[in-house]
C-alpha cells in the first residue's frame, strides 16, 4: 500500500484504541482526516449530541457510522434522512404510530426513534426538517420520551443523536428556517468534513479501500490498476461531488478498464468525462506522433526481469502488452485501423473487436 507521510501529521497526537476500528470505516491518513478521526475518537465515547457538517460526498454517513461504533454502544445505527422522506410522513418515520392513528395506519408501527433504542440515531440532512418537527424532535432530546403518533402513552429512549447537513444550518437560523434552541441542542459538538480536494493525499487509499469492496463483493471481478500519472491527474481533479464522485470514475474505470493499466490520459479523457470513442470511425482517431522504430524485447529479456518476482499476474501483464502495441500500431498509422491490422497481422475485424473489448483510444502514449 502507498504511503501518504505529511511532515506535518508529526503534529498531530496518537490516536486512541478505537483507531483502528474508525480507519476501517473511514479510509483516509491525510493531515485534515487524521484530525477528523482523532475527534470522532474522542466525542464516540461521549454521549453529546454531534452535528457532521460538509459538501455533498463528503462522507457525512460514514463518519455517523464510524462514530457508533467507536461509542460501543450495543443498540442499531438507525438512519433516517429527512430530506428523502416527504414532510407528511417523518413524523410517523421517526415516532411510529398507534393502529388507527391515520387513513392507512392498519396496524401498530415502531418509529425509528424507538429502534434507535440503546443506538445510535442519525439524522442525516437535518436542515431539511420541518419546523412543527423540529418543535417535537427538541421535546424528545429535552424529556427522551416520545409519543407515537396517535397513542397516548409516553415510552422512555435512550439514543444517541448523531445528525448532519450539507447546509449552512447557522445561516437557516438566521434566516427563520431552523429553530435557535434547535440548533444549540443538536450542535454540542461540531464534526467538519473536510473537501476531497483538501485531502487528495487520500486519494490512492480510498480508491484502494473501494477497489477491495469490490473485489471482496465480486471476487471474479478485475480490477484496474491506476499508475502514478493517473494517480497524480485524480489528485489535481478539483473534486465537487467529493468522494461519492470519486466512487463514480472508479465505477466508470471497473467498465472501462479491467485488469487493465490506466493512465493519466484515461483519467482526463475517459474517467473525469465520458468519452466513448468510436474504435470503428477513422476520424475519431486523432493522429498521434509514429514512435521511435525500435526493437521489441526478447522473450529471454522478460525471463531476466521477472525472475526477481515471487509472483506475477500473468493474464492481466499479457492484456497490457497486448493493448500497448495495439494504441502503438494505431499511433504509427495514424489513426488508421486498416493499416494498423498490417503492422499487427490481424484481421481488421479482429483488431477492432480488440479494441471494443479493451476499450482502446484514439490517441496513445508513445
Ligand atoms: N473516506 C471514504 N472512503 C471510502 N468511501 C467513502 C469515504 N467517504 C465517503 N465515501 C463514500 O462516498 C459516498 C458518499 O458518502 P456519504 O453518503 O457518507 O456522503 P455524505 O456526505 O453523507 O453525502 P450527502 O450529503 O450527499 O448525503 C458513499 O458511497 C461512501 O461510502
């Protein structure tokens, strides 16, 4: 695995126990994340209310989650947003409801509150709560009793409030939108994510940590394997849907590019922007400059260098050749894949199903 050493992490204190168990859910060694996870280390075991603020994909979720299971508490994390959920129905959502309470209600319902019992609870997108709900969300956190909806009796709880936004909620009290006791409640402890962009040392890591997941779901699966330019090109990216975008260019690079090498121009080209290339249309494929003429290694010359290696993933080393001299023979014809079929002595029809299957682009690095 890479190692992503900032001088200035020196300054940050060790981490507690519970460490290990936050960068299993939460990939992420920079100087911001380091910090980030030393506070989610040190409020978990606590029980003050925690608000998570940051940009969209930000990874608010994850730190709720990262959050409960530091706390070790032994209740659910039960998560509700509140911005998916139409008004009308939160608040049988979060309190339940009584058989009979409403048109529909056909039978008794826990509300999330209660399966919250001895959890956590996680408010995501608390911003987007009604006021009349947030009049009844501050009795709870005040008396931890609730009612559900159309009962009368009250049922003691014991949760953990764990809630976040992407908005500025400071700016929504200001403005009427948010009630101000509300807000003092909920944000005894304010956790900010910070930006992707802030934190493109993580890049290599959580692409790791996400190519694993898949892997681990789909272990048949081939993975791409991103070099140091295409590396160097993510981190450059300024990142506006932060991580949930950069879970994107990875779905597009397990599409694109299995088993396969990508490169920096992958990235720009292909994996920040979609750009299919036709492998059929002559002029989609943009001359590039013929390379050196120079000789090919000798099968021996790979013996010598791979004898050094304890293993080697032979199929995927192939495909990399193959596709090398494929975008190779393409450049030197200038496009063209008629002529590019001679130089490699294929059929023209074998080397465009090639490219199809390796999804191989009109210009290459030569
Ligand atoms: N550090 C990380 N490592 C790996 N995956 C991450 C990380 N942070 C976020 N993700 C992934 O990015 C996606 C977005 O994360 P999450 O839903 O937690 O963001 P969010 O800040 O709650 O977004 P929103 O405000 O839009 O709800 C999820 O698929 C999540 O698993």
């Amino acid at each position: 695995m890479t190692s992503h050493f900032l001088p200035e992490a020196s300054f940050v204190r060790p981490l507690p126990p519970s460490a290990g168990l936050i960068d299993r859910v939460i990939p992420g060694d920079s100087l911001p994340m380091r910090r980030v996870k030393q506070l989610i280390a040190a409020v978990a075991v606590s029980e003050a209310p925690v608000l998570v603020q940051g940009a969209t994909g930000t990874g608010k979720e994850l730190a709720a989650e990262a959050l409960h299971r530091a706390s070790g508490r032994e209740g659910a994390l039960i998560a509700v947003n509140c911005a998916a959920i139409p008004a009308e129905l939160l608040e049988s959502e979060l309190f339940g409801h009584e058989k009979g309470a409403f048109t529909g209600a056909d039978r008794q319902r826990i509300g999330r509150i209660e399966m919250a019992q001895g959890g956590t609870l996680f408010l995501d997108e608390i911003g987007d709560m009604p006021l009349a709900l947030q009049a009844k969300l501050l009795r709870v956190l005040e008396s931890r009793r609730i009612t559900r909806v159309g009962g009368s009796s009250e049922i003691e709880v014991d949760f953990r409030l764990v809630t976040a936004t992407h908005r500025d909620l400071a700016r929504q009290v200001a403005a009427g939108d948010f009630r101000t006791d509300l807000y003092y409640r909920i944000n005894v402890f304010p956790l900010d994510l910070p930006d992707l962009r802030e934190r493109a040392a993580d890049i290599p890591l959580i692409l790791n940590r996400m190519i694993e997941d898949h892997l681990a779901r789909s272990p048949a699966a081939d993975a791409p394997h991103f070099d140091a330019g295409a590396l160097r090109e993510l981190s450059a990216h300024d990142w506006p849907g932060n991580v949930r975008e950069l879970r994107n260019v990875l779905a597009r690079a397990l599409v694109l590019f299995p088993g396969r090498m990508v490169s920096a121009r992958h990235v720009r080209e292909n994996l920040l922007q979609l750009a299919m290339p036709d492998p059929e249309s002559a002029a989609d494929l943009a001359p590039a400059a013929p390379p050196e003429a120079q000789g090919l290694p000798e099968p021996r010359q790979f013996q010598e260098a791979l004898s050094a290696r304890a293993d080697l993933d032979l199929r995927g080393y192939l495909r990399d050749i193959e596709v090398a001299l494929i975008e190779c023979a393409l450049a030197r014809s200038d496009g063209s894949v008629t002529r590019a079929a001679d130089v490699l002595r294929l059929r023209r029809t074998t080397l465009i199903e090639k490219m199809k299957k390796f999804v191989i682009l009109r210009c290459c690095e030569v």
